[in-house]
C-alpha cells in the first residue's frame, strides 16, 4: 500500500476514534443536600436543638454510585451516567442535617466531644428509597429520637411520597422535598422532647 494509502487508513481510524469518544454521554452528578443559604420553609413551633445524627441505613438495592430506577413491576435500572456525587447513606444523612439546621435553627454536633450530653440523638434507618422517572419518588423510613437525658426513644415511621415530573434533575428533586418533609417531622419531635413535653410521633 503507498504511503498515501496508509495515510488516508490513518486518518479514518483517527476520525473514528475521535467520533467514539464524543459520542461517549458525559456522566452527571446529583446531590440530595439543599443549596446553602436557602430561606426556610418552616416555622419552628419547637425550640431549638442540638442533635446527633448517627450514620443512615438504606437498602442495599440502591447502595450503589448510580441512580437506580425502578421499570415497571419487577425491572430496574442501574443508571450509570447519572450518579450521586456522595454514597447515597451520606447523601441522606447531610440532607437531613442541612433542613434540620436551616428550618428548626438545630445545631449538628456529632462526633463533637462533649456535646452529645446535651443532644438528642437521631436514628434513621431507610427502609425503601423507590424512584420512578416521571412519576413518583418514595422514601419508607423508621427513625427515633432519644432525649439527652436517656431513656427509650420514641421510635416513628415516616412514608413519604413526592410526585415528579419528567427526567432525572424533577426525580432528585422529589427526593430533595421527601427528605425536607420528613426533616420536618423529626425536627418537631426532637424539639419537643428537648422542651420536656411529650412528643407524639406524626401521623400518616
């Protein structure tokens, strides 16, 4: 073959390769947690609190990097160009601090010494975190609230359901408000608790 022709070969392999690798869909990248400096969207009935939040337990059928969708009854999918940009348990629990933080003036004082004599502690353990493009995501918890004075805790379970609108940006959303509503029922009970009066947990 002359050298033209092993020219020509190589520049066709070259613009084939450079054609793959823009064809490649670029990774995307979601988080649970609410932008910082966002106004708050509950009036604290309670006063505030400090709490420690101990790690979130969740399915192992979603623990992965990527979103995982549910396709019908029995189908899911493993979506690999869009993924958190935390572990989905670390995702949960920093999302949950943040609206506690933001909406109930609570102060996160885990892992600080000293400071969990005088907080109450939070326990969330994610039974089914269900996500459904364009039609609904779903988070089914228990979680319990211990006073800084010991005792039992007040064990609750929260099912949360928010409607979405199409792609995967309105589907991280739902789940953004589901975190943010149930914040909201525990920001309440701890703040009770901490008040001394007797906390009930929420219904539905």
């Amino acid at each position: 073959m002359s050298r033209w022709g092993y020219g020509n070969l190589t520049a066709a392999v070259l613009a084939l390769v450079l054609g793959a690798c823009s064809s490649v869909p670029a990774t995307r990248y979601y988080t649970l947690v609410p932008p910082a400096g966002g106004e708050s969207t509950v009036v604290p009935a309670v006063q505030p609190f400090q709490f420690e939040l101990l790690p979130v337990a969740i399915p192992a059928q979603v623990d992965q990097p990527q979103l995982v969708v549910r396709q019908g009854g029995q189908g899911v999918a493993v979506l690999q160009g869009e993924r958190w940009v935390a572990p989905l348990s670390d995702e949960l629990r920093s999302a949950l601090s943040a609206d506690l933080a933001r909406d109930f003036r609570a102060q996160d004082v885990s892992g600080l010494a000293n400071q969990g004599k005088s907080a109450v502690r939070i326990k969330l353990d994610v039974r089914r975190f269900e996500s459904v493009p364009g039609s609904y995501a779903y988070i089914d918890a228990v979680w319990s609230v211990r006073s800084p004075k010991g005792g039992e805790p007040l064990a609750c379970t929260s099912r949360i359901s928010e409607t979405v609108g199409q792609g995967y940006d309105a589907l991280v959303q739902g789940h953004q408000q589901a975190v943010h509503r149930l914040a909201g029922q525990i920001g309440v009970v701890a703040g009770t608790i901490v008040a001394g009066q007797v906390a009930r947990c929420p219904e539905g």
